[in-house]
C-alpha cells in the first residue's frame, strides 16, 4: 500500500465575477494534478454529468471545460490546499488546510455551494462553514471509485446547480 504523502493543491480555482454557484471537491486527484485541470481522470463523470445536465456537448479539452462552467455561472474549487493523502484516497486525509472559501467568495456572486461528495461536504463544513456561513449542499462523488451510482442519478442529482 502506497504511503501518505504530502499534496499542495497547484491548480488555480476556476471563476468569474459572475460566478454564483462554486463546486467543490477534496483535493485533486493524481491523475487531475498530472493533466493540470480538475476531473481529469478519464473514467471520472464529473464533465458528462455537468454537460447532459445543462445539455451540452461533453467537454473534451481544458478550455471547453472552462468555457462550459463560466457559461453557466458556475465556479470550481476544492475544499483543500493541502493535505497529506495516500493516493487518490479521501478516506486517508490527514493534516488538511483549507482554502481560502470566504476570499473567493468575496470576489464572486457566489451564493449557493455544493460537494462532490462525503469526504468534500465533511471538511468544508468542519473547516470553512464557519468563515463563508454558506451551508454546503452535498453531492454524490461522480469518481469512478462510486459505481452505485448510475449516470441518470448523477444528472438528476447535479440538477441542482442549475441557477
């Protein structure tokens, strides 16, 4: 089994002024960090989840995916700055620092936020909540990792980013 290493996250939050709606994960995965965007493993279904639910083409490369989100007013981020983490593994977190929720927050329309997923709504309502007073809206995990949940779940599920 891999050991817990230390992970900073490196990818800038994606926003707009207008943004009104931010997303959050835990931290990027491996696989997000190597190819420089959020979801980015190819197996995750973050991107066809976010697309069918506004009815659009999937995303394929990072601008399109930007594109996608600042389309639709929608912000994304992760929970944490740093951590020490085993992997991919949320269950394995340790030592987590936030990131600066509330100071994005300032900058932006931002009223409503949601997780993407248990580990996410977790420690952004242990670390952030506090700061921001916006109470997080838990989404199911669209990792490849949460096969119980079907794509038709997911779509209807993250219908309620829709502002």
């Amino acid at each position: 089994m891999a050991e817990l290493g230390l992970v900073y996250h490196e990818i800038p939050p994606l926003w707009a002024p207008d943004s009104r709606v931010l997303i959050l994960g835990s931290i990027p995965s491996p696989r997000s960090r190597e190819t420089g965007f959020y979801y980015g493993h190819p197996r995750n279904r973050f991107w066809k989840t976010v697309a069918a639910v506004f009815g659009e083409a999937v995303p394929e490369t990072i601008e399109e995916k930007k594109t996608l989100m600042l389309k639709h007013r929608l912000a994304l981020w992760d929970v944490l700055q740093s951590c020490y983490i085993r992997g991919a593994s949320d269950g394995s977190i340790k030592d987590p620092v936030p990131n600066d929720i509330k100071g994005l927050m300032d900058k932006t329309e931002i009223s409503r936020i949601f997780t993407t997923g248990e580990k996410a709504d977790r420690l952004y309502m242990k670390l952030v909540y506090q700061s921001t007073g916006v109470r997080s809206e838990r989404l199911p995990s669209t990792s490849p990792a949460n096969c119980a949940v079907s794509d038709a779940e997911l779509v209807r599920a993250y219908e309620r980013i829709i502002i």
